[in-house]
C-alpha cells in the first residue's frame, strides 16, 4: 500500500484549468484517439436504458409482498443493459434537490476553502482531481468529493465539508448527507433484495452475502471544458463494488454506457435515479447480472454534477458465486477475492474500462 500515501505529483485542480479561461487544453487531458468522445457509429446513441417504476418494491421484512412484475424488471435490466433508471423510487425530490444544491455549492466554495479537504490515495476521502497513482496518467477532467456512510467506524465527520457559518447554516453539508445517505442505503437494500430473488433465490441472500455492508459516495463535478471532443470526464470504468445509485443533473447528460461497440449517452428523467450493478454481483450471480462498462463526457456550455452512491459488500471476507448459483453446468467463473483487494486495483491504476471481471 506504500505506493498509496501521496499522488504522484502535484494535483491540479480541473476547476481551476477551466476557470482560467485557457481555450487549448493540457496535453495530460488529451485522451488517445481511439478513447474520444467522437469515437463510434453515430446514430445509436439516442437509444434507451430500460426505465424501472418502484413503487411496488417492498421495504419491509415481509418479502412475499413484493410484486414479481417490478423484481423480473430489475432483473432483466440488470442482465441485459446492466443499468436501468429508477423512477417512484420513494426518495423525495426534496431531498434530492437540497443534495444537488449543497454539493455544488461546495465546488462553488473558493479554492482555499476546498483544499482543506484535499484527499490522499490512502483513502481517498476527501476533495480529489484523480484516480490512480501511475505518474504520467493521462488524467479526467473533473474533481470529486469521496466520503464513507458505513461501515460506522469508517465515517470521519472531519472529511465532510461544512461551510463556515458565515455563509450559510453551518451543519447543512452534514445533515443532507446524512439524510441522503440513509435514504439512498434503504433504497440500496430493497434493490439488493429485489436482485436476490431475480436469481431465484431468497431475497436475503444477497444480503447475507454481503454481510456488513459498505457505503461510500463519490459526488463528481466535470467543469466545463473548452475541447470536450479531446477528453473524457470520466475515462471507461465499471463499478468495483455492488450496486450503484447515480443521481446527475436534470439538465446536462453526460453519462455513456456501453452497449456491444457503441456508446450510448443517457438521457436522464427527471429526479430518477440512474442504477447499475458492480463488479461484486457480477462475481457473487457467477455473471449472471452484468456489471456494464460507461464512462463521461463532458462539454463546453455547461459544467455538471453527480452523485455517485456506491453500495459494496464488506470488504474483508472473499466474495465469490454464491454456491447455489454454481452448477456442473455453470462452473464458478471467478475465484473468491476481497473487496479490499479488488479495489485496490483501481484505487492504484485509475478507471481502465472493464479488466478484472470480463
Ligand atoms: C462513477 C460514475 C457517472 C457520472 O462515479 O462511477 O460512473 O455520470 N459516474 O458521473
Ligand atoms: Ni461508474
């Protein structure tokens, strides 16, 4: 881990190259040519991602209750096109506006007030501009802010933002966040249940699976950019973990996902949430549900936020198939690795498109 304890060189941040106003971006944003934006058959990337309603997923223990109709829809997006937008998802829009609106006033905060959260790769808490510590990478153009929800002993208030009291309600960044985190892990848990019995199994075997759960969120800001064609703002990745709630700007798509060899950008519903599954329930459903390449672009007119809410198994005890998945038939296609050593992977290297879990 030694190589984790400081970036490899000085971090610059993306906002402030964007606000400098240069029209001509650094050569370390200039992705190769076979990665732009631009890249791929056009034509297709108005296609949809499946649209999920719901408002009749069970949220209590009584999992009998819950509709087979909206557990098969989960499943199948989850199999197929491996992200679905989820609407009448019981989270108030409310709420996700106040977590819209104090997020981004956090990157709207002058520089030397954010740097006092500047993050290290050790854990990643904190303000950050990159992922991976390779000198030399080829870097994202956009700035994020990672903090942890669980488990308990993980949450270090110290790493969440508060804004001086001057400027606004001091503990608004705190209570927005939590309140959002508790929501988004209800959410997360009634999915996971919902993905449990789309496998054909009882809906806490997924849960069982992940034992104590880990929640963390990465709240991602791509400033504008003035050669959006050159560079991504997020390079192609999947998603380590379990499952994934991402709530982005109503307005300003730019999320892709890949779709056989093409892209597709995600028109976003308003106040839906975007789900997809992870790595880990790609191992533990033996590949079963597919945990789907996407990346980020970004643009010159507008910047954009977005809340990546990450919901992993913990991190300790090795994940694999679950044994009822794994058959003569089905052999076991991954062998059992922690969630700590597999994230240690991108954690070093940075967003690689899709390496460990093909
Ligand atoms: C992520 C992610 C997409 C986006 O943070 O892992 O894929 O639209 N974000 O910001
Ligand atoms: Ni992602």
């Amino acid at each position: 881990m030694d190589c984790l304890r400081d970036w490899p060189e000085p971090i610059v941040r993306v906002q402030s190259l964007s606000e400098s106003g240069a029209e001509i971006i650094p050569a370390r944003y200039v992705k190769p040519p076979a990665e732009r934006p631009s890249v791929g058959p056009p034509g297709v990337t108005e296609a949809c991602i499946p649209v999920v309603d719901l408002a009749l997923l069970e949220d209590g223990a009584d999992a009998s209750s819950c509709d087979a109709a909206t557990v098969k829809a989960i499943a199948d997006a989850c199999r197929g096109a491996g992200f679905f937008q989820a609407v009448n998802h019981g989270v108030s829009p409310g709420l996700l506006r106040r977590a819209r609106e104090v997020w981004r006033g956090f990157f709207h905060l002058p520089m030397e007030e954010k740097q006092r959260y500047a993050n290290l790769p050790n854990t990643y808490e904190g303000y950050g501009s990159r992922l991976g510590v390779d000198k030399g990478a080829i870097l994202d153009w956009g700035d994020y802010y990672f903090l942890h929800f669980l488990p308990l002993c993980l949450i270090n208030h110290q790493k969440w933002p508060a804004l001086p009291p001057t400027l606004r309600l001091m503990n608004e960044y705190r209570e927005t966040t939590d309140e959002y985190g508790e929501e988004l892990t209800k959410l997360c848990r009634r999915i996971l249940r919902a993905l449990s019995m789309g496998l054909g199994l009882e809906a806490d075997r997924l849960p069982e699976a992940f034992d104590e759960e880990g929640v963390c969120m990465r709240v991602n800001f791509y400033p504008k950019c003035p050669q959006p064609d050159l560079t991504l703002g997020l390079s192609a990745h999947s998603d380590p973990g379990g499952i994934t709630i991402l709530l982005v700007d109503d307005h300003v798509a730019g999320l892709q996902v890949r779709k056989d060899n093409s892209w597709i950008t995600v028109r976003p519903l308003p106040d839906a949430f975007i789900v997809n599954v992870g790595d880990q329930i790609q191992v533990l459903s033996n590949a079963t549900y597919k945990s789907v390449e996407h990346r980020v672009t970004v643009n010159a007119a507008s910047e954009r936020l977005s809340m990546a809410f990450f919901y992993n198994p913990r991190s300790d005890i090795p994940i694999g198939p679950i044994p009822e998945l794994v058959s003569p038939a089905r052999p076991a296609l991954y062998q059992p690795m922690t969630y700590d050593q597999y994230r240690l992977f991108i954690r070093q290297r940075g967003p690689r498109g899709k390496k460990l879990v093909g």
